[in-house]
C-alpha cells in the first residue's frame, strides 16, 4: 500500500518566515524556521543581531526543507507511508547562492533484522529523503521495488 503526500502540509510551506543571523555573502544562519509570522516574531524578540526574512520566490531566499519518506518490504508486500517534513534539517538559500541539496535512501538494518527474526519472513525497512515529498516519496517506491526484484 503507498499512501500519497498531504497536499495541506505542502501548501502550507509554500512562504516560509526564517529567524536569521545575516552573513556578507547574502546567505546566513537559521535561529528557526517558521510557518506563521507570528511563531517567528516571538523567536525574533529573544535574540541579538537576527534578522526576519521572509522566504518565497518573490524574495529570492527559500528554506530547502527535507523531506522523510518510510518504507517497509514484508515478503511481497510493500507499504510506503506519507512523506512529512525532517525536522531540524531545514537550509536557507537564495538564488544566487544555490546550495547542494542531497537525497537518498538509508536502510534501517537493527529493525529490518530483529522484524524479520520476530516475523519469521524476509522484512526490509528504510527511509528515502529528498528536498521535495514528491522525490522522497519516489526514492522509496523505486527502492521497494529494487528490493521486490531481489
């Protein structure tokens, strides 16, 4: 079974307000990340030397947000579950400071071993991340598939 993606999450991160120490470069270091400007205010208010940006396109800044996808192959059956934002792995970024954005797919050995001793069949669990739901969530399909075909 694979579920698709909350499309209310991914509107919702659609304009991004960041708490940022500014650097020279035009880049800087991110305090916090935040969905309201009123969360990112409150943050803003207890720190020295930070500036509020505000992060869409119209800025040229962006939050690269990182995005979980788990799976699991449990015999011949796959199931991949809703992608949902990496907490704490957020990156800020502007146009014209792109920034190398990974992904890939990491497979959770300790639990796929210890399931499959306790299930007594071949179970496989993992986690695809990606800068986009949509990526992750694709990264894990093709690797169950991968798996599948053995």
């Amino acid at each position: 079974m694979i579920f698709g993606p909350d499309p209310g999450i991914m509107a919702a991160m659609d304009t991004t307000w960041a708490v940022v120490r500014a650097q020279p470069t035009g880049t800087g270091d991110i305090a916090g990340t935040f969905s309201t400007l009123e969360r990112a205010e409150i943050l803003l208010a207890e720190l020295d030397d930070y500036i509020l940006v505000r992060c869409d396109e119209e800025t040229g800044f962006r939050v690269v947000h990182y995005w979980v996808c788990h799976g699991q192959v449990r015999g011949a059956e796959i199931e991949v579950w809703p992608p949902h934002p990496l907490i704490a792995a957020s990156r800020l970024a502007h146009r014209d400071h792109p920034i190398e954005e990974v992904e890939g797919v990491e497979a959770k050995a300790k639990e796929s071993e210890l399931d499959s001793i306790v299930s007594g069949e071949v179970v496989h669990h993992f986690y695809a991340y990606a800068t986009s739901s949509g990526r992750a969530t694709e990264l894990a399909e093709a690797h169950a598939r991968e798996l599948l075909a053995g």
